[in-house]
C-alpha cells in the first residue's frame, strides 16, 4: 500500500490532481521519472508499479494506463539508464546477531506493543526457518497467521504454530511449526506467550499498535533500524535472511541435511542456497580440531 500512498502524494504535490485514481497514463510517467530523480532501482519501479496496479484492480477500477506502449517504452528507457545490478549475496542472521537485533529493539521501538510484536516475529522467524513473507500481511484473509494457529505445550517447553499455505503447500494442507524453549532472550515460545495472552483467536497474530497490519516493507525497514543500531551493514540482509540464519546456524552446528530439509518444511532441495557452506564448515573444522585435541590429550 505505501506505493499507493506515494503515487497519490506525489499526483497531489507534483501534478496538482487530488483525486489520481484511476491512474492516467501521463501520470503514471511522471512517476517513473519521479522515481528516477530520487535515485530509485528498477527493481523498486517495478514493484511499485505492480502493487499500484494490484490495487487498481481490486478495487475494480481500469488498468488501461498500466498496459501503453508509451509508458512500457520509458520503463525500458529507465532499466536501460539505471541498468539492474547484480545481486548481493545475503549473510544469515546468527543467533549471536539475533540477539543483538531483540536488545536494539528497546531503542529502535517506542512502542512497547510494537516491540513485543517485532521480537516474537524474530524470534519465530529463526526458530522455525520462515521467511518473514510468512509472518506479513497487508490485508487480513485465510492464509493471515491468527492467534488461534499458536498452541502451548501444558508446561510450555515448546509451541506449535500452523501455518496456513505456503509456495512449498500446493495442497493447501498448512504446515506445523514447532519451536522449542529455550532460556536466551531469543526464546520464541517465551515472546509468543507475551503477544498471546488474553487476546481474541481470530485476531491476527502479528498486528501493530492501533490494528495496523504487520506490512513486509515496516518489517523490513524495522530490520535495517536494528541493524544499523547495531553498526552492521544493511545491503547484506534481507528478509530471507532468517531462512539462511536458522540453516546455517543448524548445518554450523553439525546437523545432517535430512533434518534441516524437515525443520524448514522444505519439499526440494532449495534449502542448499540458504546454507551459508564457509560459516559451517569452519564450524565443523573447529568441532574436529576439538574433538582431536581431547583425543591427543587422553
């Protein structure tokens, strides 16, 4: 939605139109340009073009702008001018660097509530491999995790969640996570409790102060504000960042593929290119080196 809010601000303070919806084919190249004088990548234009498109189409009003040979001809002038780097190479996250992200926290959010949701997200998003497109929502709907989907063990050593649907569940059949307690800070059953208690089962299980939806782009940008919080470089993470951070944590402490395949409810073996292979096997090395000093020592 922040792409519609933008296109109607800058329609208002750039074109003087108050009311730009259904987007004008003029309009719309004027945006493109406009995304071009504030230094933005075709990949930023191309998605905010989809997502305004997306929202002219539920809301039943004419795509026809979106589909001038005019306006495709000025975004290939603006791929071809901006050109499409290459892509960065993500880190994973670390259970020591997700530490740091939970106690950041206390400065980046002012909002107590908000915090608390952050922190479950990160916290689940480790312990259960998840991308955080399985945690976002922009409108509620059947595939939104909802309070209902979280269960407690009776003496809360562990907690399932079940997620809806997924890319990797074609069948529609959900998924069962289960996260394990565990005495850190980064404990996800400790920080669901928090966001679960006393609070309706159909409610959205990650929802911001004031009902706000729990947004990709607000998770996203909240991650790059702990991040530089923490004087760590922003371009080497993402939300994917979670996915590789929990495999390569698993594969860095010595745990068969088999099982890594099962814990992220992967159905191939995508899982392979989230595995950060240099970080394990240096894991692995100094595991042996260990393990053949005590042996020399006996």
């Amino acid at each position: 939605m922040a792409a519609c809010f933008d296109f109607a601000a800058f329609a208002t303070n750039n074109l003087g139109v108050t009311n730009p919806f259904p987007a004008s084919t003029t309009a719309l190249i004027k945006w493109v340009a406009h995304h071009h004088m504030a230094g933005q990548m075709f990949n930023t234009l191309k998605r905010d073009l989809a997502v305004l498109k997306s929202w002219h189409i539920n809301l039943s009003l004419p795509t026809s702008a979106f589909n001038s040979k005019h306006l495709e001809c000025i975004v290939r002038g603006f791929k071809r001018v901006v050109s499409t780097p290459l892509p960065v190479a993500k880190l994973p996250i670390t259970l020591p660097l997700l530490r740091q992200l939970v106690c950041a926290l206390k400065t980046i959010c002012s909002s107590p509530h908000d915090r608390r949701m952050y922190q479950a997200a990160f916290c689940l998003a480790f312990a259960c491999f998840l991308h955080s497109s399985k945690l976002t929502w922009e409108m509620e709907g059947p595939n939104v995790l909802a309070v209902s989907t979280v269960t407690f063990a009776t003496d809360y050593s562990y907690a399932t969640v079940m997620l809806p649907a997924s890319k990797t569940d074609p069948f529609r059949q959900g998924a069962m996570l289960t996260a394990p307690a565990v005495s850190l800070s980064t404990c996800a059953v400790a920080a669901l409790c928090i966001i679960c208690f006393n609070q309706p089962p159909h409610e959205p299980l990650f929802v911001l102060e004031g009902g706000c939806p729990f947004a990709w782009s607000t998770f996203v940008s909240l991650l790059h504000c702990c991040l530089s919080a923490c004087n760590i470089s922003l371009l080497s993470y993402s939300g994917h960042s979670f996915c590789r951070s929990a495999a390569t944590w698993a594969a860095a402490n010595s745990m068969d593929t088999d099982t890594i395949h099962g814990l992220g409810h992967w159905c191939s073996d995508c899982f392979q290119q989230y595995i950060d292979h240099s970080v394990a096997k240096q894991r692995g090395n100094h595991l042996r080196a260990q393990r053949g000093a005590r042996g020399g020592a006996g």
